[in-house]
C-alpha cells in the first residue's frame, strides 16, 4: 500500500514528485509515534480497538522508535535533542501511510484500524502543533543561553567607553557593555514571546476534527488532548484543519529573531573594519584570504547575515501560502511543513552561533578611545550641563551647535563620563551592571 485512499492507478510521474512528502514529513517521526499511541488508546475505549490490540500496536511503536530514534545524553548525562534515523526507501506517499504500513506488517488487521475516527488533516494539524510546542521550548533553551552570555559580557564590559552611533555617525558616549546589552534586551523579549506561544499552543488539539467536520465514531477527544499534553480539543473542526496560524506565528518570531542577529551581524562587521579595528576578532571564526596574505575575514558575521535572510522569506513565503485559501484541508498546506522545519533547524545553529561568537569576542580598549577625540560626543551632555542650570533646552542646544562652529571641540571623555548619565536604561556602569542583573534574574524567574 503505498496510499490510504482508493488507488486505481499510478500516479502520473510529474505529479508523484511533488505529491509524495515522506523526506519533507519525516521530521515529525517522533510526534507521529505519540499521535498514534495516544490513538490507539482511545480507539481501544471506545470499542473500535481490543485491549490486545491496542497492547500489540503500542508494542510495535515502541519497536519502530527503538529503530529509527535515538535519545543521547550530553555531557552532563541529561537528555539531548532526539536523533532521527535516515528516512527509509519507501514507496508511501507520506509519513502516516508508512506508519500505518508498519504497523499492519506488525500487527495485522490492528493496523487497518489504527486510521478510524481521523483523517490525515487533523493527524497532521496535530504533528505540528507538537512540533512546534517542543520547538519554542528549545528556542527558550538557545535564547536563555544567549541572553545570559549577553548579560555576563554586558557586566564585564560596562567600562569600556565606546562610541554609540545614529545615522552611522558618532553620536553619544556609551560602553561595550551598554552595547551588548541592547542585544541581551532583544533576545529577551523573544524568549518571553516563545514562553508565550509555547503556552498557547497547548490550548487547543487538533486531533478528532477528522477531514473537516468530525466523526460519528464516539471517541473521547478530551482524551486524546490529555495524552498529547494539550488543554483540550479544538472548539471547531473547520478551523481546526484549516489553520496554520501556529506555523505563521512561529515563522513570524523566528524572522524576528532572525532580523536581531542580523542587526548584531552588522555591528561586530563594523567594529571590525580596518579604519575602526574596535575589535579583536575570535580567529575560530574567520578564514583567511585565498589570494592576500594580509586578510583575516570575519566570515562567521558575514554567514550569519547572510543565512537569517532565510528566516524572514520563510515567514513571507509561508503567509503568501496562506493567503486567500477557502476554508478547509487545501494541499497547499503541505508545503508549510519543510519551510518551518528549515527555519527552525537554520534559527537554531544561527543562535549557536551567535551565542559562542559573543564569549569569544574582546574589545581593544586603546583603539576605541581614540575614537573619542573625534564627534564631539560630549555636546549633549554639555547642552544638558546648561539645561541644569536654568537654560531653555532650544537655547542651550543653539548655544552648543554654535560654540562647535566656532571651533570648539567637546571630546574630554573618560570612563567617569559615563556615570554623568544618571537615568534608568543609560550606559552609566552601575546601571548597565544593573540591567544585566535584572536580566540574569528574569531568566532565573522564568526556569522555575
């Protein structure tokens, strides 16, 4: 059986290769092994299933895991990621049709039932919810690590003058530390955003609403939901097969994530520059020229860049595929399945990346200093020295722009400077310090 519907024919070669999806679905191995049990049980309770059968059925799903999927530890012996086996040669045209084959050969006509009361739109609604669920909990695991790898920087850094740019200008004084620090903000949010979604998701299963509309097979779907960790099963069926508002909300953050790192990117790319040279730049993470002898490229920046590009056009190619389908399955929807599986196996190694990219990198404190004798970087806390005194801001800042056109330079900075900021989100070091503690505390609070 290489279809679950009534086959009469082969398919017409041009046809089959964009109608069989068992590569594109076998990501979802895991899930569907879960999906199928949980089934299989509450099939068993509502009679359709004898307990032997739905004994035997969890037994060659145990089987087919052990086969196709290890669980390694890391180094400190708890559980890693799941690894998939390769995805065997088969003629199924999707991963529930090869499961289902399994099972049959397994054990018999216990397999033909295991598809009663469900269709393959609600089955594979569901896979992706719990995709996704566990997805936005790995995402919390890289971003906690890279908010904290962020925070620790921001308190080692948060002396080191630097100048902060607008408009790719010198602008104010700031510190590396108060630099990171903007990042650490960054990605804090979308860890917050991912708790969010991850919560969400589990409201709602999918599982039950069959193709569109149902079944009159009496299943327990608030049984189902529990045995998949969902709250309960979705209010319509309808809407249930037709969404993909998850995988757009998940696209959605990851281009966000995508677009942070991409903003990192540029700036470490800048403070690398020959004129600049702000930076020691980590060696592991550059090449050298194959012509000039004298070049060390910051590749890994450059990568980075490059590859978040991927995270955006997912999101605008999977809304493009959404847009203006009528309710109901359309199979249109099966090609949002490698677009989020890309995505969140390219924001995952991105995330890596920029997470161990940070602990290596180092600031060349003497070459930002010098920096600081150009910009004129402290008229705005000079206009503000007036401002104290009793100065309208217009006139204090009319009579600062005018003493810098006359030949007057405001460059006198020193890392004391710094402490003139008194306000809350400045770059003054206790404050910066302070930030990045609040932080470290937010993802102390959240792992609870």
């Amino acid at each position: 059986m290489s279809a679950l519907w009534h086959q009469t024919q082969s398919l017409h070669p041009a046809f089959k290769r964009f109608n069989d999806c068992l590569k594109d679905d076998w990501f979802l191995l895991p899930y569907e092994l879960r999906l199928q049990a949980t089934h299989a049980r509450t099939l068993a309770d509502a009679g359709i299933l004898s307990s032997t059968d739905a004994d035997a059925i969890a037994t060659a799903l145990d089987e087919i895991k052990r086969a196709y999927i290890a669980s390694p530890s890391n180094a400190m012996g708890a559980p890693a990621p799941l690894e998939l086996g390769d995805c065997p040669a088969s003629d199924a045209e999707d991963i529930h049709t090869w499961l289902e084959v399994e099972l049959t050969q397994r054990v018999g006509d216990a397999g033909k039932r295991i598809h009663s009361a469900r269709s393959r739109n609600d089955q594979v609604a569901t896979l992706l919810a719990m995709y996704l669920i566990d997805s936005a909990d790995q995402l919390g695991n890289h971003l906690t690590h890279l908010v904290r790898t962020c925070a620790v920087r921001a308190k080692t850094w948060a002396e080191i003058i630097m100048p902060m740019q607008t408009h790719a200008q010198f602008a104010a004084p700031g510190s590396a530390g108060f630099w990171i620090l903007r990042f650490g903000d960054a990605f804090n949010r979308w860890n917050r955003r991912a708790a969010w979604l991850h919560k969400d998701w589990q409201h709602d299963c999918p599982l039950g609403a069959g193709a569109v509309a149902g079944s009159s097979i009496p299943i327990d779907r608030q049984q189902q939901a529990d045995g998949l960790g969902f709250d309960s099963p979705a209010l319509n069926a309808l809407n249930a097969t037709s969404s993909r508002d998850n995988c757009l909300e998940w696209l959605a953050l990851l281009g966000h994530i995508g677009i942070t790192m991409q903003s990192f990117a540029a700036d470490a790319l800048a403070f690398c520059q020959t004129p600049f040279d702000w930076v020691d730049y980590p060696k592991a993470f550059g090449t050298g020229s194959s012509m000039m002898p004298n070049k060390h490229n910051p590749d890994a920046m450059e990568l980075l860049r490059g590859e978040a590009c991927a995270l955006t056009a997912a999101h605008h190619q999977a809304t493009t595929l959404m847009k203006g389908l009528t309710s109901g399955y359309q199979r249109d929807l099966q090609t949002i399945k490698p677009l989020v599986r890309n995505a969140t196996e390219t924001t995952f190694n991105l995330l890596s990346l920029t997470t161990d990219f940070i602990a290596a990198l180092e600031f060349k404190q003497d070459q930002l200093a010098a920096c600081f004798n150009d910009g004129n970087l402290m008229a705005t806390l000079a206009m503000e020295d007036l401002v104290k005194q009793g100065t309208p801001l217009r006139s204090a800042h009319h009579q600062i722009a005018q003493r810098i056109a006359d030949g007057e330079t405001f460059n006198a900075i020193t890392p004391d400077t710094l402490k003139q900021y008194a306000t809350t989100g400045s770059p003054n070091p206790s404050i910066t310090i302070a930030a990045a503690d609040t932080l470290l505390k937010d993802l102390d609070d959240h792992h609870r």
